[in-house]
C-alpha cells in the first residue's frame, strides 16, 4: 500500500528548527506539513502557512489548533476571503483548506498508519526533530520521478496515464496540484486547463512526448511555445499540452548570409535583441512577446512585412518532429513538400523544434503610434484604406479600433517606415492624419529590438489570460465604400471590442502564391474582431463575408469546418490534404485548424 504520510509541527516552537524539519519533509517527500497552534501562539495561521511555503518546494500545508478570533473581533467575510486567497495564491495553491486528514499518535508504526490510511486520507505525525521526520520518510520509500502530494494527485485529470509519463519528462511534467501549474495553464489571452504539461528541451524529449500523445488520442493536444496565441490552440481543458518554450537558443550559424538558427520557445523581442548586433532583423507581427514557433509557421504579418515580406518568407530550413516521432528537416531540397506545408499550415504537420531564418539588414526606423479621434468611422476606414495602399513599399501601418462612445471612435495607429531619415519619415506618416483629430502621437527613430522590446517580460509566472475571447479573422483585397460601411455598422453594434486591420502588399505580394502553403499573397489587408460570444460574433462576421478572400488561422477562433476553404484555396488544401494522409494519416495534430487526412472535401 502506498502511503500519504505527513507531520505535524509546532509552530510555537523554535522558528529556525520548525523550518528545518519543514524542509525535510518536503524534501524527503512527504505529502504535508500540518502547522499546529494554539491559543498563546500569537500567529496567524496563514501567515505560517506562507513562511513555511517560502522555505519548500512542493509540500500541501495545513493549520490546526489556531482557532478562530473571538466574535467581537472578527473582521468582514470580504476581508477573510481575501485573505485566504490570498494566502492560497502566496503558498503556490498548496493551502490545504480545512483538516481533511488522520492524525496518527507520535511513534506510530506502519500497521496503525495503513489502518488510518485505509479511507484515503493522508495521515499526519506529530514530530519533534530530524529522526522522527526521517522514520516517516523511510516509510514512504523511494518514488521513480517527481514525488507529488496526496492533495497534488486528487487533483488529475481523467483520461491521463499520468504514471506513464517518458521517464526523459518526468521531472518536469506539470500537473494541476504542482505549485508552477497556473505559469503553464493560461495563455496571454485567455485561461486554460490542461490535465498535464510536457516541457521537452531537446528534440528527442519532443518524440517522447508525441509517444505519449499518441497513447491519448481521447483528449485534447495543444503545442505551446510562448503561450501568446490570439486563437487559444496553445492550451485547452484536460487534455495534454507540448509546451517547448525551454527551446529557445538562438544562434548565429553563417554572418555571411545572415543565417541564424531559432528555438521555438524563444519570443520575438529575444530574436530582435540578438539580432541587432549584427545591424539585422526580422519581421514579426505586432508583439515581441509572442513566441516564435506558432507564428513562423502560420505566416506571420509584421510591422516589417511591406517592405520585407512574411516571416515565413525568409525561412530556409525547419527542423521537426512528426506524429511518429521521426525528425526531419525540411528545406527547398530536403522534404521539399514539407517545407512548402509548414509555411503556412505547420501546425498539422508536426512540432517544429528550431527554424533556420535568413535576417535582413535593418538599422534606425521611424517608429510612431498615432492616437486619432473620428466622428466619421465609415470615412476614417475608407481613408485608411487609400492611404496605406498608396504608400510605399517602406511604410507598413496597422490600425486598431473598438466601440464608438458618444458618436467618437478612437483610432490607434502602429506605424513602421524602414529608412534612417526622419525627413522621410514625417513625410510618410503625414497623409494618415487624415483619419480624425490628432490626439496621441509618439514618434521617433529607433532600433526594431526597442520597438518589440516595449512588450513586459514574461517571468516564471507566466501568463494569466482569463476567460474566453472569441476572434474572426478575414483577408480583405481592399476597402471599398461598402466594406468600410458594414465594418462601421459592426463596430456600432457594440458586440465588437477590438478591430484591427494589417496593411500588407509590398513584398508579401512578391511572393508567388504557390511559393507556400500560405497563399493569399495579393490580399491588400487582414482583419480581425474580437467580441465574447462566439455566435454573435460568427453571424456578425458572415454578413461581412462578401468583402472577403480568405482568412488568417492564427487569429480566428471559429470551429466549422468550412473555415479550412476558406484559409486554404482548393488546390492548396487539396495538396496539403494528400501530404497530411502521408506525414500524419492518424490526425494526432487535430487541435489547430486540422486537415482531415480521410476526406478529400
């Protein structure tokens, strides 16, 4: 019988010994540490409990004896409750509320302890010094992998063979009850699930965790690497997450070409301050905290892209591993039909564990964002859209907006223009003024790492989305007087809170479509809206679908089927159909827009 043992300390005693042993315990594996008080201890219970957490690692605490204060004094229920959590959230979640366990006398043997253990409880000790901590711990013996608190365990999920875990991953699994698990369920945007994340480091540890993946086909998968996705594939509800953000070397392989190599767990802001040494950079969506891996193999449209093209474009090699564990790499000579997929549709195909990109010289850029009042947003849309077609190949500018309040729009707009002359880049910006009333400006020359180095750093934290935003997405060949009527009309709904359009053209239309998997390289804009209800939003959108030529899959979060037509015109889905039936015909990669490998429709 395996057994939950814990103990008990005084936490009136000597605090630098009760320390020790608390260390002991939970470094020996034992699954509690109860904190014994009574009426003259003068402490508060959740204040020891966060004491002892700050000296452990991975031990549930629980509080006895302490009591609660006498009627008189005691405080609001608001106030109690924001203690306790906050108690919770400073223990790691490892606060054990209540006393649900069996307190055995001190020097029980391992007979009384399984009789106390017999209803599942985990069962507390009482303990003076090492030696007694020591006998406890002998009793519990040694565990394979990463030892876990009875209170940890009643935490999985069904469905997960959480025993079965590679033993290369073990150590680094996160389950529901580890205290690093609110770092690694939630995205950037919204809050996630997940029954258990696998952190491999090294391409091998990646067709460890796919064997494991293919062993629970009955749950979701997700592929995290830096947890930033608008779409919310990165995570999910019980089910398995890859998450390969430890993957994120980068290195300069040849300077003469400006070859670099690239983990998929590195973010762009790492990217762009490596680079920039060298005089280099690369193009990179809005966002230098969003991580590498999903966005160089869905596209990536990035404040550089009419001048230098997608992210995908300067890829020239991508190394991973598929759905049977087997790596590869692909370039335009090796898997050559590989490479063309993964530009584009990567997520179905495997988990991509380093990119080789080729960095353009890039030095000091006009940096602006533009703040703009609009009384007229069906007029300010159509402006924009003539204004940021018209300029050059040099200037790329997206715009953001969100409900009118009071018959106002405010409208952001983001602007690069590649070229070291302030002169040029006044005049570049000038005509977008047209849009509404100056209200915010900040411009100025800059390094591109300053510029994706505005995003916080994630720290070990991580993310804390909540919630479910909902997003469509669409690709527009360019904004006619009626397109930017309905838009306006959506956006007066008010069921819409965030609008974006990304200028492209330029040197993403350079590109010839069948180049990539990613083939709508004449749209003149891509557009997203998020709202709270998927519904609404689906019906809200489908009005618009007349002004539209295609979608971009990392920023929609619909499920019908139809919305692969519509990312992918007939005879590249058709193409990436027949290579999904030949690199993954068992559909483990189903989580992210996936390809059906048994339909040909």
């Amino acid at each position: 019988m395996e057994l939950a043992l814990g103990v008990v300390l005084d936490a009136s005693a000597d605090a630098a010994r009760t320390t020790e042993l608390a260390r002991q315990a939970d470094a020996g594996g034992l699954d509690l540490v109860v904190l014994r008080g009574g009426p003259d201890t003068g402490l508060d219970p959740w204040t020891a409990a966060v004491w002892v957490a700050g000296v452990t690692d991975r031990i549930a605490i629980g509080t006895t004896g302490f009591g609660p204060p006498p009627e008189h004094e005691m405080p609001y229920p608001s106030v109690v409750e924001k203690a306790r959590e906050s108690a919770a959230l400073l223990t790691g979640r490892r606060l054990v509320d209540g006393e649900p366990w069996a307190t055995a006398p001190a020097g029980a043997d391992r007979a009384a302890l399984e009789a106390l253990a017999a209803d599942g409880r985990t069962v507390v000790v009482p303990v003076t010094d090492a030696e007694d901590v020591a006998r406890l711990v002998a009793l519990v013996g040694p565990v394979a992998g990463r030892r876990r608190t009875a209170a940890a365990r009643a935490l999985r999920r069904a469905g997960i063979d959480y025993d079965g875990v590679p033993a290369s991953l073990a150590a680094t699994a996160v389950e529901p009850g580890d205290p690093e698990y609110l770092a690694v369920s939630s995205t950037y945007l919204r809050g996630g699930a997940p029954g258990l994340v696998l952190r491999p480091e090294t391409p091998e540890q990646v067709a460890d965790a796919l064997a494991f993946a293919r062993a629970h086909t009955h749950v979701p998968l997700g592929v995290r690497s830096g947890g930033h996705g608008v779409s919310g594939r990165s995570t999910n509800d019980g089910g398995v997450v890859i998450d390969v953000g430890r993957m994120n070397r980068i290195e300069v392989l040849d300077a003469s070409r400006r070859l670099v190599r690239i983990g998929p767990g590195a973010t762009w802001k790492q990217v762009a301050a490596a680079l920039d040494p060298y005089g280099w950079a690369l193009g990179s969506g809005d966002y230098g905290g969003v991580g590498v891996g999903g966005l160089a193999t869905a596209g990536g449209i990035g404040l550089l892209g009419r001048a230098h093209g997608l992210t995908i474009d300067r890829l020239r090699a991508v190394e991973l591993v598929l759905a049977d564990g087997t790596p590869v790499r692909a370039t335009a000579d090796e898997h050559p039909d590989l490479f063309w997929a993964v530009r584009g549709a990567g997520a179905n195909f495997g988990v991509a564990t380093a990119f080789e990109v080729e960095a353009y010289d890039v030095g000091e850029v006009g940096w602006a964002k533009l703040g703009l009042v609009s009384t007229d947003l069906e007029k300010s849309l159509l402006r924009f859209g003539e204004v940021a077609t018209a300029a050059p190949r040099d200037t790329t500018v997206f715009l953001v907006t969100g409900r009118p309040q009071r018959g106002q729009s405010m409208i952001q707009l983001y602007a690069i223009v590649d070229s070291p002359d302030p002169q040029v880049v006044v005049e570049r910006l000038q005509p977008f003024l047209d849009l509404g009333v100056l209200v915010q400006q900040e411009a100025f020359m800059a390094r591109y790492k300053d510029i994706m180095g505005q995003a916080p750093d994630v720290g070990p934290e991580g993310h804390h989305g909540q919630g479910e935003p909902v997003s469509r997405s669409a690709f527009l060949p360019g904004i006619t007087p009626q397109a930017a009527h309905d838009t306006a009309e959506l956006l007066r709904s008010g069921r819409v809170f965030f609008f974006q359009l990304r200028t492209m053209g330029g040197a993403i239309a350079d590109v010839p479509a069948d180049e990539t998997a990613f083939a709508h390289r004449t749209p003149a804009f891509q557009a997203t809206a998020m709202g709270v209800d998927q519904a609404d939003l689906d019906a809200r959108w489908d009005r618009l679908a007349e002004h539209f030529d295609g979608l971009y899959l990392s920023f929609d979060t619909d499920l019908r089927p139809e919305r692969l037509h519509d990312a992918f015109p007939p005879e590249v889905l058709a193409r990436l159909r027949e290579l999904k039936r030949r690199y993954d015909p068992d559909a483990l990669f189903r989580d992210n827009f996936p390809i059906d490998p048994r339909t040909t429709t």
